[in-house]
C-alpha cells in the first residue's frame, strides 16, 4: 500500500514537466518512476511474519490507579525492519502512547511501555495490535489481513479491582475488634459468648464473672473471661439488578455497595470468620465460597471486580433457596440492595420468615440524598412542577419507609444509610452482633 509520503511526491512531482516541451511523455517518465520506487520500497520492506511479539506488566491495579505493560517486539529478519505499530485497549482501559514508529535491526528487540489508567472496574482487555512494515523511502508498506493480527496479537487482560475508599476505616476497626477479642485489656466483663480462660480479680472486674468453684480451689478469687465466637460464616448478597445502577451522587449504587462489602470482608477475615460472596439480579452472577484463609479474601475482591449493575429485575428467591439449602450451621447474611418494593416485597418477603429463623439477616440500603431534598418545597415562589416533584419524593420516602417496617417486623436488621456512612454502619453491626455472640 502507498503512504501519504508517496502521494505528496506525485502531486508535487506530476506539474513539473507540464511547462516544458513534450510534457506528456515526462510527466509519464515521472510517474513510472515514482511507481517504481513504490514497488522497490514495497520489495524491500521486511516482512511482518520475521515480528515477534511479547507482553508483560501488571496483571491487577484498583481503581484509580495506573498500571504499566510492556510489549517486547523482536525483528528476527536478516535485515532491518521499520515500523509503525498501533496497540489497541478498549476505551475504559485508559492506555496511554498507544501508537509507536521504531526501526529493528537484524535480531533486535526493543519495549514498548503502554500506561493504563482505568476508569471502570472490571476486565480490561488488550484488544489488538496493528503494525505496519515500511521500506527505507516511506513510500510503501506492507500490511497483513485482520485475522493475521488476531494470531499474533499477545493476549492480555487487566482485572481492575473496585475502588476501596473505606479503607481509610479499617484501623479504628481492627481497633475495635481488638478489645473485644481481648488483644487489649479492658475493665470489666469481657464481652462474648465463648469460654476463654481463668484469671485473678482485680479491682474494677464485674462481681458476675467471678467463678467461686475456682476460686475455692485455688484459694483466690478468679473470674471468667469470654472472646467472641470464631469461625463464623458471613454471606455477602449483592444485588446487581436495576436498582444497583442507580447513581448514588457521582457512582452508581452498587459500587457503594460493593465498597461496603469490601470493608466488612477484611474486618470478617481478621475476626477469624469465613465470608462468602452471591451476587444475584435475574440469576447467580458470582458465587465466592470456600478456600483457604489466604486466598479466601483475593477470590472475594477479584469475583467483586467483574460485577455490573444490569437493567433488570432481581430475583432473590434462587438466593434465598440456596441459603437455606446450604446446611444448618447459622450466618451472618448481609444482603446490600435498595429498599425498593418490587424486589423485595415480590422476591425475597415470602421467603423471609424462614431466612430470619435459620440465619441472622442485615439489608443494608444506600440512601440517596438528593430524595430527601426534591421533597422539600421552596419556601417561595413554589410553582406546580415543583409540587408535584416532591409529592413523588414524599411517595418514595413513604414506600422505603413502608419496605423497611416490614423488614424489621420480619426480624432483618436494617441499614439505611448516606454514602459517606454507609460502609461504616454496615461494619459497626457486625461488631454489635459479634461482640454479643449474635452471629
């Protein structure tokens, strides 16, 4: 194929002989010339079968972040080569100097770094990469059908863990944790329901912890002490149906919910607690269970990276019937969705009464502000659109309130919380529960 190069020499070279004499013959002279340096050029670029391609870097980043890839590229031809190569991501990758001129000579390898900066979460492929072979001129180049590139093209995809800002929270509670599970000594009783061990009074323990059977055959006083019960199991229930992609200030809804989720995992795992994750919306998106107490918390974070709200209905009865269904040992499950009526009045209310007997259940909602405010009235000026926008709020309000006194009759502990407190919330109830032997 002719490059721009080739067709700037014709459209400067072809006028030239119009002004002089037999300007027909010349200008026929000029362009067989300029073909046939076209032709030469073509026949002496290297072929692009003599490329060899190899890719390395990062393979996960969070969100937020940027990552880096490098692609090797080697010339295994008996002479230079000179190309042009274009490495293609999808858009939400964020790849940055996709596009690259470089000359090999004979058996040389050069690398192509390409910075990646995503803007979503999930798998973010290397789509492909497109290179062009040029003669010595740059007048020609050689360039193979798609499907060649499918071949060579280096598979490589980047998981983009979700964006994690709760983090910020883990200390103060890890911190909490620790008093309760007895890592830091505190007056009083310790809280929990599992027998820990025997100790001496001392000033400022609860008279009801001392065991006087111990004491009378140790001559002094001792007390019991309690941890909280370990090894429990906690399911993570997100929902990733139509009213996840709702946006919740600048994010949708379930990326609120999966931070949350994300910071009651952690703080579960450090508590010794095994946490399963089952995303649902018309069927199992995700299902995390099991493993080992090392990669338990990996699995958990990648399966949540590939999740995406999807516009339809969630279902929540498969989920229900697969909790029940799953042994008698009682859980913690803490499902994160909207008190939004259809899917929980229709979906998960009939099957409630014999979630809440075989298990301790949490919704936990992420409210959004912005209701609350349309429901308010200018206090001048009010015209009629703007009384009928907050009598739908005052309507959405009532139903979330109506969802939520059902819920709390059925025995569920609800949550319903802004952004900016949400995860906080959701971890704090897993403490209370915890430290009171609840779970």
């Amino acid at each position: 194929m002719i490059t721009r190069r080739f067709a700037l020499l014709l459209a400067l070279g072809i006028p030239l002989p119009a002004l002089l004499p037999s300007p027909w013959l010349l200008t026929a002279a000029v362009l067989a010339l300029a073909v046939g340096a076209a032709v030469l050029d073509v026949l002496v670029a290297a072929p692009l079968t003599a490329v060899t391609l190899r890719r390395e870097g990062a393979e996960t980043v969070w969100l937020g972040g940027t990552a880096i890839t490098t692609l090797t590229v080697g010339n295994t031809a008996g002479r230079p080569i000179w190309l042009r190569l274009r490495d293609r991501w999808v858009p939400s990758a964020g790849a940055d100097g996709a596009e690259h001129r470089l000359s090999l000579l004979a058996g040389e390898e050069q690398q192509l770094t390409t910075t990646l900066t995503p803007t979503r979460h999930g798998d973010r492929s290397a789509v492909r990469i497109t290179m062009r072979s040029y003669g010595p001129l740059g007048l020609a180049y050689r360039q193979r059908r798609q499907r060649w590139y499918d071949q060579v093209t280096p598979k490589w995809t980047l998981r983009v863990l979700p964006r994690f800002p709760s983090r910020r929270l883990l200390p103060e509670k890890l911190a909490k944790l620790r008093v309760f599970d007895g890592a830091v000594v505190t007056r009083g009783r310790g809280q929990g329901t599992e027998f820990d061990v025997l100790r001496e009074y001392v000033v400022g323990d609860d008279v009801r912890s001392i065991d006087w059977r111990a004491s009378a055959r140790t001559h002094d006083v001792m007390v019991r002490t309690w941890r909280p019960e370990r090894d429990r199991r906690v399911v993570c229930v997100l929902d990733t149906g139509r009213t996840s992609a709702a946006r919740i200030g600048d994010e949708p809804r379930l990326d609120a919910a999966i931070d949350a989720a994300l910071l009651l995992a952690v703080l579960a795992s450090k508590a010794d607690d095994r946490v399963d994750l089952l995303a649902v919306d018309s069927q199992v998106r995700a299902r995390v269970e099991g493993g080992g107490h090392r990669t338990r918390l990996p699995r958990l974070i990648s399966g949540m990276a590939s999740l995406e709200p999807r516009l339809v209905e969630t279902d929540f009865g498969p989920a229900a019937a697969d909790l029940l269904r799953r042994g008698h040992k009682r859980a913690l499950v803490v499902i994160f969705s909207a008190l939004d009526a259809a899917p929980i009045v229709e979906g998960l209310l009939p099957m409630l009464a014999r979630l809440t007997t075989r298990h301790r259940v949490v919704l936990a909602s992420v409210r959004d502000p912005e209701t609350a405010r349309l429901a308010e009235l200018p206090e001048l000026g009010a015209t009629a659109d703007d009384v009928h926008l907050a009598a739908a709020a005052e309507l959405a309000l009532a139903e979330r309130g109506r969802v939520r006194a059902l819920l709390e009759q059925q025995g569920v502990i609800v949550v319903d919380e802004p952004r900016e407190n949400f995860a906080s919330q959701v971890s704090d109830v897993y403490l209370r529960l915890k430290a009171a032997g609840r779970l």
